[in-house]
C-alpha cells in the first residue's frame, strides 16, 4: 500500500509538469488563442500539484523512515546477454526531494510574477510555454535516477534557458547572446554524453544505484576504479562547469542577462545556475575514490568565487553584478562538495535560490527606490573607502580591474582556442566529404570560398 502510494505521489510529481507544456504546447501549435488568465490558472495548478505531491512524499519519508525510494516506469532497451538496459528511472531521497520541493516553489512565484510583469506582451505565452518546459526539466532533473534521465532533464533546461535567453528575438544582441549560451551549453553536453555512455561501458546501465553502490544519498559508495572515477568524474566537471558558468565558461553569465527578469532570476540565480552543483552532489560518491577529482573540483569552486566576487565590483547595470554575485556563491557551493560538505551544500543551494531571486525580482524597483531616495536629500550617497583601495598598490588595481572589466578574457580564449579550431576542423570534414561525394558522382569540384568570405562568416559566426 505505501508503496503504491509512493508511486502515485511520484507520477504525480512529474506529470504535473509535463501536462503543462502538453496543453500550452499544443495550444501554440494548432494557434488556439489562451488568455492569460487561463495560462496563469493552468500554471497555478500544475504548480500546486507537484508541490503538493512533492510535500506529501516528503512527509511520508519523514514518517515511514524511508530514505531511498525508487519509481520506475517502463524500461525501453533490454539486453540481458549483455547486461545493458536504459529504463526512465525516478529516485526521491534526501537530495531530490528538497530540489523539486524548491524547483516547484521558486517556479511557482516567477509564474505569479510573471503574470503581471508581462501582462499584455506580445511574447506571453510563448514565454510560458518555454517555461513550462524549463520546469519539467528541472523536476526531471531533479528525480532523475539514471544519468539518461537525467541527461533527458538537463536538454530540456538547456534548450528552455537558450531560447529565453533569445527572447527578444527582433533585436540582434539578445540572439547573439542566446547562441553563445547555445554553444557553451553543447561543450557541456558533450562532456556529459561522453560521460554517460563511459558509464554504460563500465556498469552496463546508467542507474545511479548501480554507480554509487545501494546506500542512500549521501551514504553511497562508489563501485568502479579510481582512475575510471577520475575520468568519469572529470568529464562530468566539465560538463558542470558549462552548465554553472564556473571558470573558464564563466562569460556567458551576464550574457544571459539579456532575457526578460522572470528568466533571469529563475535560471541564472536559481534554479539552472545550480544545476552543474546539483550533479556534482548527486555523483559526490566519485569524488571520495580520487584526490585529484577533488582537489579539482575545489580549484575550479574557489577560482570561480574570486573571480565573480572582483567581477561583480566593476559591473554598470544591477543584473550583471546580481549574475556574477550568483557566480560567486556558486564557486563556494562546488568547492564545499570538494570538501565533502554535501549537507552544507544543499542548505546553500536552497538559500542562495531563495535570495537571489528575490534580489532579480526587487531590482528593478530598488533602483527606483534609490533614485527616490537620493532626490529626497538633494545629494549622491557616498561610501567609505574599502580595504582595497587604501592598501592595494594603484597598479595592482589597475590590473585587477582591467581583468575584471573584461571578464577575464574568457570569452575571446574560448573564441581563439575553442571555437575557431573546431570551426576549422569541421570546415576541413566538409571539404572532403565534398570532395569525395563529388569524386564518386563524377562531378567537378565547386568554387572554392575566398578567403575573405571564409572570413567573413567565421567572424558572423562567432
């Protein structure tokens, strides 16, 4: 009976969501016209379904002592000869359920926000629907027991966050900034495919339990070797790393700044933004087998905190310096799962979420309110001096600031040693495909591009 309860509740939990984008999907589709009060409504109530839901699983695991409970719902390959299955494969324990918990109450406030904010804009439900699919994806994410789901929940906040990114799609900047998010979010992807299918390799299955041992989270141990460990886990950083904007990915950051507010401060000071920690804590047991995967991870955090904490300083607008103070906490967040502090971790996350929504949502009314506030005395506020500029040599700052005023360089080294290398390569597979197609037809070789216009569409491009 609780069993079955528990996979009610569950089913509940994921199709909530996915009803959501079914109806508003559908909807755009066919060109049915929805109020906005209707979609408000149908937002409401998928949020308060999986919330309650999500509540009462909770309450039942505190209850019964449950902490591990896993729902399957079919499986779709089976090789028993060779031990290898993929099955949609949902977990709730002490780590997911307090994510979906959080996902459902932070969507829930932006969808109200929302309501409001875009009353009567032309976008409105194609904003909605793009956020319904970011909330199934995030619930996916969140209860995901096999790393397929999970890579499954994961490419639907990719694609949601990208688009909304590009929200205003007429103006140049917010497209451009929308595929830069695009293609950083395809380096992480890639690592983390790669990743998946080494599990595959080594495990036969991508079930979390068949990685991290039977033990409930955070107790589990890992079962494959320390150097599998180390490039299992290695990819899966890096696949963090893009999805978090930690260093080097930390560029696109204040690019995604370009979407409307509600989609800012649910992804980039969230939900999204914490998405790679959220890996990196549900594959923590890995990091246990090797102290090099750690001490990476804790590099990686704590050169990510400094850089978005003297980033954030130099910052002209409020969502800039907001996205890399998010950035900043991030850092701290990855390098306290390098610690092993995952309890800690989590109490951040949730936090951190709460607050800087809460911030993104506030300021543009803050800055109004500050304005106010200066016209009232008739004067500028000022600010004591810091530490930094009564101690630090004027060159050191000089320097620190350039850096940070550019933001480290980052996204021109991605650009000179990312970017164009894999344009090249790709232009160069194209060639002799081209060449060879042409070779087995009979058919001659089509003008060679100059290369001013190889140029030109490089620079396009990037």
């Amino acid at each position: 009976m609780l069993n079955q309860c528990f996979l009610i509740l569950g089913l509940m939990v994921v199709v909530s969501p996915a009803v959501l984008l079914a109806v508003l999907g559908t909807a755009s589709l066919v060109g049915l016209k929805i109020s906005e009060q209707t979609s408000a409504r149908l937002t409401q109530t998928s949020v308060i379904t999986g919330l309650t839901a999500s509540l009462t699983i909770l309450g039942l695991m505190l209850g019964t002592g449950e902490r591990h409970v896993p729902i399957e719902v079919g499986h779709w390959v089976l090789i028993p000869e060779e031990s290898f299955h993929f099955h949609l494969k949902f977990v709730f324990d002490r780590l997911s359920v307090p994510f979906a918990i959080l996902s459902f109450v932070l969507c829930g406030t932006i969808g109200a926000f929302t309501n409001n904010y875009l009353h009567r804009e032309r976008g409105y439900h194609r904003f909605f629907v793009l956020y319904a699919l970011f909330l199934l994806g995030m619930i996916v994410s969140s209860l995901a027991g096999t790393i397929e789901t999970l890579f499954l929940g994961w490419e639907l906040v990719g694609l949601s966050s990208a688009l909304l990114v590009a929200y205003f799609h007429d103006r140049k900047n917010p497209v451009r900034n929308g595929q830069h998010v695009w293609v950083i979010y395809r380096i992480a992807d890639a690592a983390f495919l790669i990743a998946a299918l080494t599990l595959h390799h080594l495990t036969g299955a991508g079930d979390f339990d068949e990685l991290m041992g039977t033990g409930p989270w955070p107790e589990g141990h890992a079962t494959i070797s320390q150097s599998h460990a180390l490039f299992v886990g290695l990819l899966l950083l890096l696949a963090a790393a893009g999805k978090s904007a930690l260093v080097p990915f930390s560029g696109w950051l204040p690019r995604a700044m370009e979407g409307p507010t509600p989609s800012s401060a649910i992804f980039y000071g969230a939900l999204s933004v914490h998405l790679g920690a959220y890996l990196l804590l549900r594959v923590s047991p890995l990091l246990e087998l090797s102290v090099v995967l750690s001490t990476a991870v804790i590099l990686i955090g704590l050169s990510s905190a400094v850089f978005g904490a003297v980033a954030a300083r130099v910052q002209t607008d409020i969502k800039s310096a907001l996205a890399f103070a998010s950035l900043t906490q991030v850092g701290i967040i990855v390098a306290e799962i390098g610690f092993g502090l995952r309890y800690i971790a989590l109490i951040h996350i949730i936090g951190h979420a709460c607050l800087r929504t809460l911030q993104l949502l506030r300021a543009p009314t803050l800055l109004h309110d500050y304005n106010d506030f200066e016209n009232a005395i008739g004067e500028h506020l000022t600010h004591e001096p810091s530490f930094w500029s009564r101690w630090v040599p004027v060159r050191i700052r000089e320097w620190v600031h350039c850096l940070a005023l550019y933001r480290g360089f980052m996204d021109d080294l991605l650009k000179a040693f990312v970017v164009r290398p894999m344009l090249r390569l790709f232009r160069w597979c194209d060639g002799m495909e081209r060449r060879w197609t042409n070779f087995l037809s009979g058919e001659s070789d089509p003008a060679e591009p100059t290369k001013m216009e190889k140029r030109e569409s490089l620079e396009e491009f990037v």
